[in-house]
C-alpha cells in the first residue's frame, strides 16, 4: 500500500475562551473550550502570522512557519486587567463616530421573522437595519423556532454590511459584495471613462454628477433587491448637480420618480 499524502499543515492556537483570533489578517472567531482555542488544519505550509485580543487587553501577534503533515503550536496568554488598563475602553468614545458601521439583516424566507443576537444580546428581529453598531468583530445569531443560523462578522469602518440568514440553506450569506451602481454617459462611446466611479455599498459617499450630462444610472446587486429601495437621487438645482446615494434610509426620492 502506498504512503498516503499530507493533504496540508495544521495549526492550534492555544488561549482561553472568548479570545479573538486573526489568521495571516483575516478574522477567524473567537476561541472555544471545545477546540482549547482555535484549531486549523489543512492550511499551506510556508510562513504565518496569528492575532489574538481579548476584551479589554492588547493584542497580541504571534509568526512562524508551517510544515506539511505537522501541527504547529502557538500560545497567547492574557493577563488580568489592571484598572489603568479597564480604562482604556473609554478613550475610544472621543472617536465613537468614526468606529461606526451599519448593519442589514433579513432572511429567507421572510416570515415568520427571526430574532437576532449581536454578541449575546437580543436585538430585534428580521428585517432590521442597524445605522450605529461599533465596528469591528461581531458574533451574530438568528433564531427562528428550532432552528438557529450563525456567522461571525468583521464590520470595517464607516462600510455598511448586509447578511441574509438562509433558514432552507442552512447558512447566513453576506450580500454586501456584489452591490454598486454603474454610471455612464449617452454622449460618452461605450466603454468609455466618464469621471465618475462606481459606488457600492461598502462605503457611505455619495457619488456626484454634473446634470446635464445624460448620465444612465444602473444598479447591480442581489437579484432578488428591489433596486428602487436601495438607491435615491437628489437633485440640487442651485450647484446643478445631481448626488446618488446606495443604502438604507436615504435622502432624495426613487430612481423612478425623475422619470
């Protein structure tokens, strides 16, 4: 019989529960008693960096190399806080508002409506819009009579995230990529720059156009979204422009209106 292969290596992250855990930057969960942290396996050999942070203490970041059909271990180990130290939450309230994020949640299908937990709290049920949550790592679980779906989730600052909870697929899908409205101009030849990017939904600035300019608006996103709920037109008549706006809960008046 032949030898059989290493299909990769493997990699335990020893620390305690609740710790968040970053693999070579990308956020991977908190850790758990069931794995003694965080466990991976299957991952390409070669160099790796490992983040943890718990509440309330630095983070720490951890480097080495992994090897084919081994298992490499890394330990974090977090002291108890010090009252110098539980202040330090505090001075991140001074720039409260550029740590913000928004949130869409909504499932399938709509009804009946789920609950929704953020981090172990009740926050509503489905659909929600959430326009003020802190950004950066989240737990999110949504409950609908024996069935429970949940995701962990990495709100980056001033984006705005939106997740459908698939009670028939059994998964929470992140709609956020994928969404962006594309502009172009009658008098521009197809293909052709016209001074304007694409907007999508990850990000809180408008886009801005010259009226006049026979510009087409096309939204491209989910195919089950109602694009006539996610983007507004605003048109000032002073400056002559025209401002769009992808989201929730937007200024101006439907796409369709100025028809």
């Amino acid at each position: 019989m032949a030898p059989l292969e290493a299909s990769g290596a493997d990699l335990q992250v020893v620390t305690e529960p609740g710790v968040k855990v970053w693999l070579n930057g990308r956020y991977k969960g908190r850790a758990t008693s069931q794995e003694g942290g965080r466990f991976f396996e299957k991952l390409p050999p070669g160099h790796f960096v490992v983040k943890a942070q718990k509440d309330g203490h630095r983070a720490q970041k951890k480097s080495g190399r992994l090897s084919r059909g081994l298992t490499t271990t890394v330990e974090f180990a977090f002291e108890a806080a010090t009252k110098r130290r539980a202040t330090r939450p505090q001075k991140k309230k001074r720039s409260k508002r550029q740590r913000r994020a928004g949130l869409r949640v909504r499932s399938a299908p709509p009804s009946p409506p789920a609950d929704i937990h953020l981090d172990g709290q009740w926050i509503g049920r489905t659909p929600l819009t959430l326009q003020n949550v802190s950004a950066g790592a989240h737990r999110l679980e949504l409950r609908r009579r024996d069935q429970m779906l949940a995701a962990d989730l990495d709100l980056q600052p001033g984006a705005r995230a939106r997740v459908k909870a698939h009670f028939l697929q059994g998964e929470v899908l992140d709609e956020t990529r994928g969404e962006k409205v594309v502009v172009a101009s009658r008098r521009a030849t197809p293909g052709a720059s016209v001074g304007a990017d694409a907007l999508d939904s990850t990000s809180q600035r408008p886009l801005e156009l010259k009226a006049g300019g026979g510009w087409r608006v096309r939204y491209e996103g989910q195919p089950d979204t109602d694009a006539d709920a996610r983007l507004r037109l605003e048109f000032n008549p002073k400056q002559k422009t025209i401002t769009v706006f992808l989201g929730d809960r937007l200024p101006g008046v439907p796409i369709d209106d100025l028809k």
